[in-house]
C-alpha cells in the first residue's frame, strides 16, 4: 500500500486467508479487500470481473457495498489458498496471473498464495 492504492480479491469461503484479511487489511491504508463471489459463476469465470460487479461489504456482513469497475482499478491482487484453488486453476482464471508469494501451512500440503493479477 506505500504504492498507492490497491485491491484484494479472495475466495468467497469463511475462514483463511478471507477471515483475516476482511480484519486486518479491509480500509487500512488504502486497501480495498472484495469477495470474489463472482468466481461461483463457473470454474472458468475470470478472477479480475470482466465488467462493473457488484460488491458486499464482507463474507460476514452480507450487504451491498456498491459496485466495482475493475477497469478503473489499479493494482490488483488475489489471494487464496492451494486447497481452493492451486496455481494451475488460477492460471486457468486468470492467464498472466504471477504468484508473488506462498505461505506454507502446517499440513505441509497446502499454501496462503498471493498474486499479482495486474
């Protein structure tokens, strides 16, 4: 966020990594977390929308936030968990997508991962 603006996308699950970025991250600093909630339209739907979307305000509070225009956003990123959806399934999504880093999990199967999707 030194850089200015950015955005988050994450999975539409509860738990991690949703639960703590929504906490942590949401409206600090110039950061905007999302739900992805888009991403339940079809396992091939793109991870960046390809137009205006509508948002909520959170997994928990399940109300409208207005709506988004990923054209007018700058940085974007996704962060999501292997069990979800690994590296290939995110390429998959969103071609071009770069893994600008992985957080083991303690099962030694599993990974935090964070792209930059632009």
């Amino acid at each position: 966020a030194r850089q200015g603006p950015l955005t988050l996308f994450t999975d539409p699950v509860w738990g991690p990594p949703a639960d703590s970025l929504f906490v942590y991250l949401n409206q600090r600093s110039g950061i905007r977390v999302y739900e992805a909630w888009w991403t339940t339209i079809s396992p091939h739907y793109p991870i960046v929308p390809p137009a205006p979307i509508e948002v909520v305000k959170s997994q928990y509070q399940r109300v409208a936030a207005g709506v988004i225009n990923p054209a007018a956003l700058g940085r974007i990123y996704y962060v999501t968990e292997t069990f979800y959806n690994p590296p290939a399934a995110v390429q998959a999504r969103q071609p071009g997508a770069q893994r600008v880093a992985s957080f083991p999990k303690p099962n030694g199967r599993d990974s935090i991962d964070i792209y930059r999707l632009r």
